[in-house]
C-alpha cells in the first residue's frame, strides 16, 4: 500500500472535516479543466464578490451627498490608509466584471449553450448582464463628477424614450423628484443594495440550474472518453479554480498599483459638460451622436431606442428564436457570422465614440463602419458556406505536428522553473512599461519617438510572453491537446 501524499493527507482531512464531497456540486468533466473558457463565468462570479468586498470597505468613508460625495472621494484617496488602493480594486473588479461577463455571453452565443434544457438559464443569465451594467451605470455617479453627472443625463434621456408607461415608471424610479439630492440617493441604493440582491438571487438560480444539467458539452462531434472522464470538484475542480482566482486577483492587485484611477472634476450645478458614458456604454454614445440620428432629431432617437430594445429582447429569448439542429460551427457560418458582427460594430463603436469625443460621428464615416464589416464578414460566411473557402487545413497540419526533440523526453530541474517565471514576469513587467510609455506620448504629447518606442517594447514583450507559455506548453504536452481540439472544430483530419 503506497504512502498517500502530504498534500492528499491534508486534503482528505479537509473533506473530512467539511464534507466538501457530500455536497450538491457534481463533479467536472476532464474537458473543462483544459480550457479556461468553461470557467469564464465563475470567473465573473469572482470579480463580483472583490468588488463588493472593496466596495463594502468603501461604504464606511463614502457620504452620499451632492455636497460631500466628492469631498468624501477625494478623503479615500488622500487621507483614508490604502484607501485609493481599495478605491481602485473595487473599480478594476468592477471593471473586469462587465467584461468578463460579456466574453461569457459570447463564448455561450458561439457554442450554443442555450438549447434545451437550458434554455431558463440563459434568460437568468442574460437578467445577470443587464443587472451587472445597471451596477456600473449607478455606480459611474456616485463619485458626483461631472463627466459622469452628463453621462447619466444622456442615460436617463434614453429612459424617457422608452415606451409608456414603463418609461413613466423607470424615470421616477431612478431619478425621483428630480433634484440631485433625490438622484444620487436612489442611485447609491440602487448600486449598494437592491441591484447586488437581485443579481445574488439570480446567480442562486443560475448555479442550481448549473448544478442539475452540468457543463455545456464541446460543440465537437468527437471528444474522447478520457476527456469526458469526470474528475471530483474538490479537491481537482477546487485546486483548478483557486489557480484562475490568484491570477485573477494578481492582475487586479498589479493594475490597481501600477494605474490608479486619478480623480475627475465635481459636479457644478448650471456649468455644462459633455456626456462622457464609461468605455462599456460608449457603444451605444457612439450611435445615439451620429450624424444622421441627430438631423432626424426626436424620430432619430426613437428609432436608436427600439432598435437597442429590439436586439436585447432577440438575446433574451434567443433560445427560442435560434431552432437549428446542428450545434457544429461548420453548419453554422451566418450564425458565427452575426456574433463576429456584433464583436466588431461594438469595438469599432467604442473606438469612434472616444476619438470624436465631443463632435458628432459624421454621417459617411457611421455608415461605412457599419457597411464595410457587415460586407466583409457575411461574405466570408457565404463563401464558407458553399466551401469555396476552407479552414487553412495544411498550416494546422503544419503546426499540430511540431515536435521539439530537446523538449520531448528531458525533465527540466528546478532552476528551469525559476528561470521561466522570472522570464515571463520580466516580459508582463516590460508590457506594463510599454502601455505607460504610449499613454504619456498620447496624452502628454512627449513625442512621437516615444510612441514607437512604447509599440516596439509592447511587440516584443508580448511575443517573449507568448513564446514562454508556447514553450512550456509544448513541453508538459498540452499543446498536442489543444491542436488536436483545433482540428476537431475546424473538422480537419
């Protein structure tokens, strides 16, 4: 009888202490320990909890009032200890909880997990993303700045858009009576109780839903036993996810140090402000100031308006709408198509919003940002539809059979672990560097040599990262693995 490790003693003590394995979590298939993807949506679990967590620190300094809101901001990241540090995790967290959420919503949209019998869980889940941006829409005013006092008036103009009577209803909800003192109340309770115990009770529904049906299976048609092989959540499923929450809250604690938030202008009753929305709404700025909206006037809005409607209500009930048969991507290029279009209409968007801040989107420029992708993406999907184009079978080929003999059979020594984490950190340490270099050369207009200088540091420590996992992937064998789902979703081999 072999000698159980230390590290499996302590965990058999753990399980028998707290009965981690009695419990209703059901273990997970091999498959999803191989890819991060599975786990986007714990992922925003997590973030959830850090902000609230810096959040609830936050509370006992922050006074909710036109007169102090500022005041009491500007008193966290002076005076209060570690105070703009929490100030900026709670941010980051916050942050990284919208986009999480919506790399998830799209990883979900690509593989189909929304057919039956889940269908219940992607309306939960899509009530959970429209909640986690109403939490950034209330909490972007509580700072009492002016850019965000603006952005909430463009946000509550849209509400008055809305149908009667729930635009009535909404606009009183939110705004009240209509004095500052009224808005900033009802948006800090809003942002600090009813929104977090809405999405808590959601998120309970959401992960027993999860628990009865398990994990969405791979849209690949052949996964092998061993990767549906299941594995115990505790302690495999457990030790994975304590992996992803360090590196998680690693990045945040990196980013809240190295690019603290500074602190925006103070509301000014009477002084005018252009609307400024965070980066997660900009997309929908962008649209509601082009050109052809604004000569169109009352009409214009009340076309943005229905149609931002229309798109939510269509993802809500997509379960319902979308009746293909075939899960596969290959059978599916419009359907791909539609997710690479909405992927590329938002980024490109946002990009316009931010570089004509202030001025409206002229007319041509909206309609060719839309116009040329549009062309572009439904065309591919036409012509891989009719196989005139293929997945570039012959470089997968190339590359699903590279082999390192130095790397194959040799076991590297301690000192080779230490070198490679001091080399990768070395490499994020360099891409920190090159963002704050190109900031500084484009918003303090340190020159234009500094910029190049930034992009080719950025170029290079990207690619010195990316060649260190590359390298140690390929030698514990898990490349082999990912080249070999690769070839099964582009049906290859």
């Amino acid at each position: 009888m072999t000698r159980k490790s230390l590290i499996d003693r302590f965990a058999g003590w753990l399980d028998e202490n707290f009965g981690f394995t009695k419990t209703i979590l059901r273990p997970a298939p091999e498959y999803s320990l191989r890819n991060p993807s599975y786990w986007l949506g714990a992922i925003a679990v997590l973030a959830f909890f850090t902000a609230g967590i810096a959040g609830i620190i936050l509370l006992q300094y922050y006074d909710p009032h036109p007169d102090t809101a500022w005041e009491s901001v500007s008193r966290i990241i002076v005076e209060v200890p570690f105070g703009n540090l929490v100030r900026n995790i709670h941010i980051y967290s916050a942050f990284s909880m919208i986009f999480v959420s919506f790399l998830h919503f799209m990883r979900n949209y690509f593989v189909v997990a929304y057919r039956r019998p889940r269908e219940l869980m992607w309306i939960v889940g899509m009530l959970m993303g429209l909640i986690t941006l109403m939490m950034g829409f209330t909490g972007y005013l509580l700072p009492w700045y002016a850019l965000s006092y603006a952005a909430v008036g463009f946000g509550i103009t849209i509400i008055k858009h809305l149908p009667q009577p729930l635009s009535g209803l909404l606009e009183y909800v939110i705004s009240g009576y209509g004095t500052d003192a009224e808005l900033l109340r009802k948006f800090f309770t809003f942002h600090t109780v009813l929104l977090p115990a809405t999405l808590l009770i959601l998120l309970a529904i959401k992960l027993h839903i999860f628990e009865v049906h398990g994990i969405t299976e791979p849209v690949s048609r052949y996964i092998s036993e061993e990767e549906k092989k299941l594995v115990p959540w505790f302690p495999n499923v457990f030790l994975y996810f304590v992996i992803i929450a360090s590196v998680y809250v690693a990045s945040i604690l990196f980013a809240s140090i190295v690019y603290p938030f500074g602190l925006h202008e103070k509301y000014t009753p009477g002084v005018v402000t252009i609307p400024m929305p965070e980066w997660y709404f900009m997309w929908t700025y962008a649209i509601a100031k082009t050109e052809f909206i604004e000569v169109m006037g009352e009409a214009g809005f009340n076309i943005f308006v229905s149609t931002l409607m229309i798109i939510t209500l269509i993802f809500i009930f997509l379960p319902f709408i979308d009746r293909w048969k075939d899960r596969h991507p290959s059978e599916r290029p419009f359907f791909l198509a539609i997710g690479a279009w909405i992927i590329v209409q938002v980024g490109l968007m946002t990009y316009l919003a931010w570089a004509t801040a202030g001025s409206y989107i002229p007319t041509d420029v909206a309609i060719l940002s839309i116009i040329i992708p549009t062309i572009i993406i439904f065309l591919a999907a036409y012509l891989y539809r009719l196989r005139i184009i293929k997945p570039p079978e012959l470089v997968w080929e190339k590359f699903s059979k590279l082999k390192i003999r130095d790397l194959v059979e040799t076991r590297p020594n301690p000192k080779h672990y230490i070198r490679t984490a001091v080399k990768f950190l070395l490499s994020i340490m360099c891409a920190g560097l090159s963002f704050r270099i190109i900031y500084g050369a484009l918003t303090e207009s340190i020159g234009s040599v500094w910029l190049m200088l930034g992009s080719v540091l950025l170029a290079l420590s990207t690619i010195e990262a990316f060649k260190t996992i590359y390298l140690e992937d390929l030698r514990i064998g898990n490349l082999e693995k990912r080249f070999k789902a690769l070839e099964r979703w582009f049906r290859i081999g």
